[in-house]
C-alpha cells in the first residue's frame, strides 16, 4: 500500500488555531457574562448557581469524554483487536486531554470544598452536626462515605487514570523509535498488559466515579445503575467526537491510509452504544418508575416538573436519531452524513450532562437552553480542540510498529 | 451445443485465492463459486456477487416483532381484561408505556434474529437431510476451492491464471453440455 510520507505528520496550522482561539474566546467572554447576570439572581438557597453549574457541566463533559478515549485505547489493546491501528494515534490524541481535564475538576472541587459553589449539597458546613442550621439528617447518615474518604477516592481516581493513559502513550511513542518492519514489539506486548489492567481498574472506577462525582450533586437519591448510564454516555460521547476528527482529518489529506471500512466501524460503534446509552437511561427510569418509591422517584419528579421539554429532546436526540440514521449501510459509509449524525449525537451528550447536573443544583430556577450553556460549551470545546490537536501534533498520524498494522490498512468488511 | 468444463481450483491459503479471483475476474473469468473453511474478508466483493438483501429483510422481521408484541400486549393487558398492577390502571396503551416496552424489544430481537437466520438457511438451502453441496471435502478443512465452468480456451486462460497465482491444483471434473438459448 502507498502512504503518503508528508502528510504522516499532522501540522497544527493557523486556521485550526484561530479557529480553536476564537471558540475560547467567545466562551470566556459568555463565561464572564454569565457570572455577571446569573449574580443578579436573588434566590434562597441560589448563589452563581447556574453559572457554576455549568463550568463544572462542561469541565465533567470533555474530561469524560477523553477518559472515554482512554478506556477504547486499553480496551482495543486489551482485546488485541487490528481494526483500530490505523486510528490509534487519533484516539490518543482524544485520551490525553484527560490531565488538563482532571485539573480543572479537581480545581473546581478545591473551591466547593472552600464554599466559593454550591454544586455539593454534602460539602455544606454543618450538614451532618444536629446543632447546626444546615443540619440534614439523610445526608448524616450517608456522611461517611462522603468528607476525607470522597476525597481519597477521588484523588485516587486522578493519579490512576492519568498514569494509565501517560503510560499506555508513553510505550506507543517508544515503539515508534524502532525501524519500520522490525520484529520487536515488546512495547506493544506491554501495552497489552497494561489496558487489561486498566479495564479492571476502569470497571471498578468509572462507576464510583460517577457515583462521587455525578450522582452526590443529588446527595438524597441514589441508583446503582447510575454508574453505567455515565459510562455509556462517555463512551458514546468519545465515539462521536472521534469520528468527526477522523473525518476531518481525511477531509484536510491526512489519514489517507485509514480505509472506508474503519470510518464504517466507527459508525457501527456510534450506532450500538447509542442503544447502551438508551438501554441504561431507560432500565434507570422504567425501574424507578415502576417502583414508584417517595425516595427514588424524586429524580425525575424534578425532572419532570422543570426540565421536560429538555428531557424528552435528550432522549430524542441521543436514540431515535442515530438508530433511525445510522441503521443502514449507506449512511454508515457517507461520511458527510455520518458527521452530521455524530455532531448531533455529541451535542446531544452534551445536553445529557447538562439534564444530570443542573436539576440537582439550579433546580426549579431553570429557564431553559440558553446562551449561557452555549458559551460554556464553546469554550470547553475550544480549550478541548487545541489541546486534542496539540497532542497530535507530537507524533506521526501512522504507528509504525505494531503487530496489526498490515491488517488495520487492509480492513474490510 | 456449447461444451463446458467442470474445473476445481485448489488452493492452500486465502491470500493465493484472493490474488487468483482478482486476477480471474481482470480477465473476464467468471467464477461460478468458491469455497473456503472460514469466512474470507472481502472475497464476495472481488468476485463480484451483489450485496446481500437480509439486512432488509432482517429490518422486517424485526417491524413484524414489535407489531406482534405491541398487539399481544395490548389484546391482553388492554383490551381483554385490564389490570391495575402496582397503582398503575391499564386503561389506555400509552398509560403504562414504560412497562411494554421491554417486551416491545425483546420481540423484536427474537423475531429479527431467529427470522434472519431461518431466511439464510432457506435462501442457501442448507436444510436438515439435505446432501451436501460441498463437492471437495477439504474445503472444510484447510484448502481453499474456486469451482469454474468455463468453455476449453477460457480453461487455458484460467489455468495459467490459477497457476501463475499459486494454485496447488487444477482439477478437470468432467464436462457439462449448455443448449443455446437462441
């Protein structure tokens, strides 16, 4: 096969970054504007919280998206799958904005655990002292598991997320040092190791994570499968915005090695976890639902006093739009068509967050989808494109050695 | 009378074969049909077989599921004798939605999936009791099989083809007599 050894190398040029600049700068600016005008919101019990909802909505949004990346690269190694080595540098790319990401969360739980938001019910002084005002006896009784031991979990979960999707870059980029052809691929055989154990490690932490992270916003309510639903959601999210840079990047000459049949894969991926998310949204609702439990039905009490336009436009979006598009082939294989289903697929995921956040923290003071949450998402989006296109920029777009590459650039289904 | 030979073109792995079809069909070879001990990617499209149809029909079955369950449910949760299970009365279909759905779904898996692979079976006759179509029993093992009908200067062509390609063997087997249609 002929590969193009001048576009090997991705070149972050000037559009992209002033495109990436601009999608910034807008944010900020709205990001600025929304502090001024929500402040004007005198409410009980409401301080900057739709703003602060929203920076934090954004920052969960693209870290859980690049973790997303991170959990499809291991996963792929895990599971020695060839189909995905010609796109691996792309869903690297997408896995390392996970440390900035993770920054900023962890920075904005600095500032809860300070008072400066309000996005953590359980975090308020006094919430689990009798004599205080703020006293809530629900939360006391769960207030264990939250305080120091919150804290060491999710401290736990930063160091090893990050070390894992470093690592698992760090031993690709060593590969590369190689001759192209040669027989060793000892890195690659680490690598294997190593995404086996993230899985582990994954499994495990991606549910309590959201658990911690997610679900406490709702200190009262509680749901096992609420674990899996971000998960999918995450999944589903890092699969669409893959696709898009794929597609993007062949439109601009790059990955021209990438065949039809892995953008076709792709697709396939966005269609079936569409239907995980869909599954795991509805299993968590028809149980609640049926139960008809005081203390679990609450969640989407809110949901539907407040939020129902947005609720059932979610729903829309993220299931009957890309099982009704994506289903047959042909779509699957215009590519036009399938950027356009995974644009509409990653704003709906988008809006997701945005249904699992704000009825916990803004609650019945929500007036809607407006130009706050737009600009919050563009400057997320723009901070995300830069860093995503920075990364790269550090490699060349073709892995050399890795025992499935020959078959990844013959792929056909 | 249009005389033409029964060739078997045996191969010893998918890459000779996938070589030998593409090169075959280059010159106007038509391949009647080939044989392999497991699924070869990209093998129906160089011979030139047109895509298969049973997703549609799969797409079908799969809509024949969902009316039969919501019909059944609705005869018998709705219609036949309401029930007021858990404070949730079934007086209209809509109503108690959340709760027919699982079934709604599960029916159309079942019916699309159990459909689609009565479909195939009957479309390639592959029906118990059936002798087999297999005319090279190796071809379930580890050999790869082309079976050509092609008239004695195409057979040349073909040979050459097959043998430039890495054809372990090309067996003649016997001869078939095609009427002119005009």
């Amino acid at each position: 096969m002929h590969i193009n050894k001048e576009k090997l190398q991705f070149v972050f040029d000037a559009k992209a970054k002033t495109f990436a600049y601009t999608l910034m700068g807008i944010g900020l600016v709205s990001i600025i504007a929304m502090f001024i005008v929500d402040g004007q919101h005198h409410a009980e019990h409401y301080h900057l919280n739709r703003a602060w909802a929203n920076v934090f909505s954004g920052a969960f949004f693209f870290t859980a998206l690049s973790l997303g990346a991170a959990f499809f690269l291991g996963m792929q190694y895990a599971a020695e799958a060839g189909w995905a080595t010609t796109i691996k540098r792309v869903i690297e790319a997408t896995s390392l904005y996970l440390p900035y990401g993770l920054s900023i969360l962890f920075l904005l739980f600095i500032l809860g655990q300070l008072h400066i938001h309000h996005i953590y019910h359980w975090m308020a002084e006094g919430i689990a002292d009798p004599s205080s005002p703020n006293y809530d006896p629900v939360i006391a009784g769960k207030i264990g598991y939250f305080g120091w031991f919150w804290w060491l979990r999710t401290i736990l979960y930063i160091v090893l997320w990050t070390w894992f999707t470093l690592q698992l870059r760090k031993n690709s980029l060593e590969a590369d040092k190689y001759e192209l052809g040669g027989d060793n691929h000892a890195y690659h055989w680490k690598n294997v190791k190593l995404g086996a154990w993230f899985m582990v490690v994954f499994a495990v932490t991606s549910s309590t994570s959201a658990w911690d992270w997610i679900m406490s916003i709702d200190t009262h309510w509680y749901s096992t499968l609420f674990g899996w639903y971000t998960f999918s959601g995450l999944w589903i999210s890092a699969i669409s915005f893959m696709t898009l840079l794929i597609i993007w990047l062949r439109k601009n000459g790059y990955l021209e090695f990438v065949t039809e049949s892995t953008i076709h894969d792709m697709g396939k991926w966005m269609f079936a976890i569409s239907f995980l998310w869909t599954y795991m949204y509805f299993s968590q609702f028809m149980l609640i639902w049926y139960a008809d439990i005081p203390e679990e039905v609450t969640y989407f009490q809110i949901r539907w006093e407040s939020y129902k336009s947005l609720m059932w436009f979610v729903l829309f979006i993220n299931f009957a739009f890309p099982m009704v598009l994506l289903m047959s082939r042909d779509s699957k294989r215009n590519f036009n068509f399938l950027a356009f289903v995974g644009t509409i697929v990653f704003i709906g995921h988008y809006l997701d967050v945005i249904m699992m956040v704000m009825p916990g923290t803004v609650g019945k003071h929500w007036t809607g989808i407006s130009w706050m949450e737009v600009g919050t998402f563009l400057f997320y989006l723009g901070l995300f494109i830069f860093v995503v296109l920075k990364n790269l920029e550090k490699a060349p777009l073709l892995v050399r050695n890795h025992p499935f590459l020959e078959e990844s650039l013959h792929l056909h289904t | 009378m249009l005389k033409k030979n029964k060739i078997h073109v045996i191969f010893g792995d998918e890459e000779p074969l996938m070589n030998a079809v593409l090169e075959l069909r280059k010159a106007g070879i038509r391949i009647k049909d080939a044989f392999t001990p497991f699924p070869v990617h990209g093998l129906d499209a160089a011979m030139g077989i047109p895509r298969t149809r049973i997703a549609i029909a799969s797409f079908l079955f799969g809509i024949t599921g969902t009316s039969l369950a919501t019909l059944m449910m609705w005869y018998m949760m709705i219609y036949d004798w309401p029930n007021d299970i858990g404070g949730k009365p079934n007086w209209a279909y809509y109503y108690n939605m959340p709760a027919f759905i699982p079934i709604t779904f599960e029916s159309t898996v079942f019916c699309a999936a159990h459909l689609m692979v009565l479909t195939y079976l009957l479309s390639s006759w592959l029906l118990p009791g059936v002798p087999p179509k297999n005319p090279d029993p190796r071809t379930t093992d580890d050999k790869f099989m082309l079976y050509l009908e092609l008239t004695d200067e195409q057979s040349k062509l073909a040979e050459d083809i097959a043998k430039k390609n890495g054809a372990e063997e090309v067996n003649y087997k016997g001869e078939i007599y095609i009427e002119p249609k005009y």
